[in-house]
C-alpha cells in the first residue's frame, strides 16, 4: 500500500459517521438502506460516504442489481495495523531507552544525596 492509499484511508475515516458505518459493518454486511437507517441524512449522502469508503478500499458493493450489500475489506485493516505497529515499536523502544536513563539518574541521586549530608555535618 501506498502512502497515498493510506492517506485516503485515514481520511476516510477520520469522518465519524464513516467511522460509524464502519463499526456497522463489522459486524456483518448490510444494504445501504440499512446503513442509511440510524442517520438524519438523504440517502444520497449515505451513497457519497460510501463512495469515499469504496475509494479508500475500505469497503466493497459486488456488481449487480439492487439492493447489493456493502462489504468491509478487512485486509485494508491489516495494513493500517502494519503501518501503526511499525511507529508504535518505535514510540516503545524511546520509552524503555527513556526508562532506563531515569532508573540510572534514580540509582545515581540517592548516593550524591548520602554524600551531601556527610559533607554538610
């Protein structure tokens, strides 16, 4: 996948009521009018949130008459996963870099802090 192909994937989502259709549709596929149910919106505006759904691969509609399901493309999941893992392992190996610096400043201060004391009797 692409930069750009992630890039339309997280745009695609960053919107709640896509984000919301999404949720929907893992748990089984769905027809647009029973996506389009909970929402005060024309059904042209359902077709228009599902286009960018579609664009971004994040869901599907087989070739054929209507009604026709809407399907998520879980795969599209797995690659955002590998994309957020790979920056997640970075943030974490900062971290524990960052955690063993301060567990040595720890280990350090207590005994400047003894031998001040002993200097200042």
């Amino acid at each position: 996948m692409t930069a750009d192909g992630l890039s339309r994937i997280f745009a695609a989502l960053a919107d709640p009521t896509r984000r919301d259709m999404v949720a929907r549709l893992s748990a089984g596929d769905a027809t647009v009018n029973q996506l389009a149910e909970p929402y005060q919106m024309t059904l042209q505006a359902v077709y228009k949130h599902l286009k960018v759904l579609e664009d971004a691969g994040v869901v599907s509609r087989p070739p054929g008459p209507q009604p026709r399901p809407v399907r998520l493309e879980t795969e599209v999941f797995d690659l955002m996963d590998k994309w957020i893992e790979r920056y997640r392992r970075q943030a974490e190996e900062r971290y524990r870099r960052l955690d063993a610096v301060l567990a040595r400043m720890n280990d350090e201060t207590p005994n400047d802090t003894e031998e001040q004391k002993g200097t200042a009797a």
